[in-house]
C-alpha cells in the first residue's frame, strides 16, 4: 500500500490491513477472503453482516469485528458526502440516486429521506425524516410541510429504500406520495419526484408513467 498506494489492493487485502492479524492456522488475508465468500464477494452485504455474524469467522473478535463495521460505514458516508451541498443541482432522478443512494445501501430497515430544494432545484437541505423497520417507514407529512416552510423550499423529493430489494413501490408508497403531492401544493410547494432506492436500483415515480407525480 505504501508502495503502490491503496486503490492498488484488492479488497482481501484491504481487509486484512484492518485485521492486522491472522491465526495460528490462517493469515489475515486468508481471513479476509473467508469474509468476503460469506458475503459473496459484495462490500453491499458485508457492511449487513453483524457483530457476532463477522465473529464466527475463525480469527474475528468482537475488536476486529467492530474495525470492520465501522470501515466499511466510514465508506459509505463517504460515498453519500457532496464537498459543497450549496453547488447541488438535482436535474434527474440519478442525480436523486447519487446524492442520497450510498447512505442506504445495505441497510436491514427502511429510511426515508428528504431533499429541500430552491426554485433552480438547488439542494438547501437534506434530511433523515425517519427509520423504519424492514417493510414500513412513517413519514409525518405536517414534519415535511413545516421543514419546506422553514427553509423556504420551492419543491421537495422524497426518497426511501426497500431491504426486500425490488424497488417497485407498494400501495402504501403510492398513497403517501399522493397525500405528500396535495398537501404540499396547498402552500405552492411541489412534490418533483418520490425515488424507492433498493441495492443496485431504483424506482422513480416522476420517470414511471404508471404512478408519474
């Protein structure tokens, strides 16, 4: 790494910097690779795994297990950080799938997120509305009416994933978008557009002619 700097690793070898250590039987790379085939090779589904699922791997404790897990959550915040949120511009739904798609993936339970956005679809702010549980998040459309008000928001996106991993949205999805879409437009404020982010996916309302906002 030092040599050849870190994207020159494979993510074996990037592991077993992180776990420092192998055993009497197994090197730390072996180890990692372990990790990786329980995981099938993603980075998506180690970062689900948890504490005591990574320490049934011989030569993974707690310590090590928790190095991991905070690795692999510092990779995915930084995914999801924008150098200047005031230079944000969102002309599509990728660009909605970009800006707030790192942040959930892999995630077991359901969030929702919204952007609050400015007449030219600038970025103001972007928010965590709420956790879920593994098929359902409650979203308070008061909360999001108050927030867009606050901040003087011309339009608003909200997005959510699905941990089941189909991005299609389900009737409670299309009757919060439609609540969310007539509430908002009582104060002139619109609804661009409701994205089901699951992993490698996306499901956009505004892009889909069957529900399009």
């Amino acid at each position: 790494m030092l040599a050849k700097g870190a994207s020159s690793l494979s993510n074996a070898e990037l592991i077993a910097i992180l776990l420092r250590t192998g055993t009497e039987k197994r090197n730390a790379l072996e180890i990692a690779q372990m990790l990786l085939n329980m995981a099938e090779g993603s980075l998506t589904k180690a970062s689900r795994m948890s504490v005591d699922e990574l320490c049934r791997i011989g030569g993974i404790g707690p310590g090590k297990a928790i190095t991991i897990g905070a690795a692999l959550e510092l990779g995915k915040r930084l995914c999801s950080e924008a150098p200047d949120k005031t230079k944000i511009i969102i002309r599509q739904s990728a660009d909605v799938y970009r800006e707030l798609a790192p942040g959930m993936r892999g995630l077991h339970h359901e969030e929702c997120w919204i952007l609050y956005l400015a007449r030219n679809n600038r970025v103001i702010a972007k928010e965590r509305l709420s956790i879920g549980g593994q098929s359902e998040t409650i979203v308070e459309v008061k909360s999001v009416i108050r927030r867009a008000l606050d901040v003087r928001a011309a339009s608003v996106i909200i997005s959510h994933n699905h941990p089941s991993g189909d991005p299609h949205p389900g009737n409670a999805d299309i009757k919060l978008t439609q609540n969310l879409k007539k509430a908002l437009e009582t104060f002139d404020i619109s609804l661009l557009d409701h994205v089901i982010f699951a992993d490698g996916s996306y499901y956009s309302f505004s892009d889909e002619m069957e529900y399009r906002i």
